[in-house]
C-alpha cells in the first residue's frame, strides 16, 4: 500500500507545511505520493525528497477549489493507498473529513505523530492529555500539525508525474473573493524567532512598536486571544487552541499570562522566553528563560542593543 500527501502549493511552489507533512508520510514506512491541483506546482513537487509519484489534478483553479471537489478528487483515486495525510489547515480539515464520510474510513485530526502505520498521537484539551489513536479502517485520512515535524529537502527527489483523469469541479458553491489576511512581515506559521504580545501591551500602538521590534529581529508577530479580542494585533497573529501552532526555534512572550489555550500553541517551541511582571504566571512553567518585570523596559533595552548592534559598521 501507499501513502498520499495532499499538497499545499503556493504558485509553482511546493509550501514548507508540505514537506513536514511528506516527513510524517515517510515515517509510515511505505511509497509516498504527492496529490498536488496546480500543474505549475508538478515540477517542484517531483524535486521533493522521498517522493515516488506526483499526481497531478485538474480539477479547476487551485486556488479556488471547494473542500467538496477536494473530497471528490480523493474519492476518485485507485484503492492503493492506505493513508492519506495533509497539512492540519482549513480547506483539508473541510475535505478530509468528507472524503473519509462518503468513503466510511476513519478521520484522524492534528496528528502530532506517528506510532506505526495505523497508530497516531494527537492533542486533548488544548494539549494538556496526548491520546494514541488506533485508526480500525483499511483507509485512514489524518491532517497532520506541521510544526511537530521537520522538513524534508525540497529537493533531491526525481518523482514519476502523473496526469489524473478530470473530475467534474463541486458546483454548487463558488469562490468570490479571497483576501490576504493582514500580517507582519515574517509568515508566523514558520518562523524560526516568534516575538508575541499579550494583554500586557495594553495598546494596538505598543503592539505595534513590538511588531516593528519583530521586524527588526527577523521575527514574525504573534499574540494571545486576548490581545486580538481587545483590537491590539489582527486575527492572524494568534498563537493557541483557536490560533496558530507554532514551534519556532525561539518563542519570546511578552506580558502572556500562559493560559492552557495558549500553551496549545506554542509550548513545544524549542526556547521559550517569558518577560511578565507576576511571578506566578503560569507562562514561566514552560519557560527556558523567564524575566520577571516591566515589560516596557525590557522592549525598549532591547530596541537600543538592536539599534546600536546596526549602527556598528
Ligand atoms: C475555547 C477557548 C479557546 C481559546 N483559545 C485561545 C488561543 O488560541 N490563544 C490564546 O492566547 N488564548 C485563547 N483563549 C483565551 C485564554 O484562556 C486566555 O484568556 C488568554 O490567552 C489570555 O491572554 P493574555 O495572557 O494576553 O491575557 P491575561 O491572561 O490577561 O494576561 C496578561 C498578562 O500580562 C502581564 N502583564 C500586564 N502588564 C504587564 C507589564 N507591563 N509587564 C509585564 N507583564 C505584564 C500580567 O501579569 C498577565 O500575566 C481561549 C479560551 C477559550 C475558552
């Protein structure tokens, strides 16, 4: 049997969640396929590592694809693959769990890894209890957390590209508008230094001044739900159970309480840095460095080192 990663691509590019997808394909110990919509995107996904086949849709506009064409593009395929994995993102989350309906297998969400071909550990309860799930169904359909995965090398590989029959695109919606959503600078899903603000900045105008901090440090902004509830950072900054998850090599929170929900999404960071002024705040439990003071002072001592470190000739 073989296992299917449903690719995400991003114009003739293969994207970074893909490929840690690709990794937890591999770790299934069988052929890998990639499924990608966009042909301009077949070059790059037969480059990926590890990869056999490329199979290549033509089901409409990739960018426009309803989660029901998605479902009836799977639905299509030969019965050789045991496992179909995709990136724990929101149009996968919407086919998957139809394609595994209509086809009676099983649906295995946010699956952080892999325990053997059947078997997968995913979050409860904001990730405070880990649950290995035995999937019973000869087929299995899992959206996979990127971030608990590494990437594999975007290239090296030589897959065989394939040319799947067209299927007829769902109908009965149809795509309006898409719009970017506002972000800083740096993509937060894969950042390597996340620099988050919480209900501490008490400001969208010191947000703001923590996002220039970001940029200036190469780092992507992130923020807790309160923060984005009180209208200091845009709905696309948030880290948590209802956010984003990160696992950036460097996480460095400012004035986050460390809510459970928060957690969620950024406690398996590799080097966590809390800066709170309550030394109880439950953020210093899964901190590596924790800082406890004002904020305030320790952003702007922090603006000055970077100031003067590019002053230096
Ligand atoms: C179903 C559900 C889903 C949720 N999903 C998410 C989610 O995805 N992401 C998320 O973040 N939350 C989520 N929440 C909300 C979560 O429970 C918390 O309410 C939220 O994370 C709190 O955000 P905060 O830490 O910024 O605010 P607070 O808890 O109010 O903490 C603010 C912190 O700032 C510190 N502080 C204040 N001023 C300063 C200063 N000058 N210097 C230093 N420290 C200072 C305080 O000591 C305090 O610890 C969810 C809740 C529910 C019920």
């Amino acid at each position: 049997m073989r296992t299917l990663v449903l690719a995400d691509t991003d114009v003739g590019a293969i994207a970074d969640v893909t490929l840690r997808v690709t990794d937890a394909a591999l770790q299934l110990g069988q052929p890998v396929d990639l499924l990608v919509f966009d042909a301009s995107s077949a070059t790059a996904a037969a480059r990926v590592s590890g990869i056999e086949r490329v199979l290549v849709a033509s089901a409409g506009a990739a960018d426009a694809l309803a989660p029901e064409t998605i479902a009836a593009q799977l639905l299509a395929l030969p019965g050789e693959y045991s496992t179909v994995l995709a990136a724990h993102r929101a149009s996968s989350r919407a086919a998957l769990p139809r394609a595994a309906a209509l086809s009676e297998a099983a649906f295995i969400a946010d699956v952080t890894a892999i325990r053997e071909r059947t078997q997968f550990v995913r979050g409860l309860y904001a990730g405070s209890v880990l649950a290995t799930v035995t999937s019973a169904t000869a087929l299995t359909y899992a959206s996979v957390r990127p971030s608990s995965f590494a990437p594999v090398a975007a290239e090296g590989g030589a897959a065989d590209v394939v040319a799947l029959a067209p299927i007829s695109p769902f109908a009965a919606t149809r795509l309006v508008e898409r719009r970017a959503a506002e972000q800083s600078g740096q993509d937060l899903g894969t950042a390597r230094v996340v620099v988050a603000g919480g209900r501490g900045l008490a400001s969208q105008e010191n947000m703001a001044r923590l996002g220039r901090l970001a940029d200036m440090l190469g780092a992507a902004l992130g923020a807790s739900r309160a923060a984005v509830d009180a209208g200091y950072a845009p709905n696309a900054a948030q880290v948590g159970q209802t956010g984003s998850n990160v696992a950036p090599d460097v996480y460095v929170a400012f004035g986050i309480s460390g809510a459970i929900q928060h957690l969620a999404g950024m406690k398996d960071s590799k080097f966590i840095v809390a800066v709170n002024k309550d030394p109880d705040a439950p953020i210093f439990s899964v901190a590596d460095v924790g800082l406890v003071g004002d904020l305030f002072d320790v952003v702007g001592a922090i603006e000055a080192h970077v100031q003067v470190a590019e002053q230096r000739p």
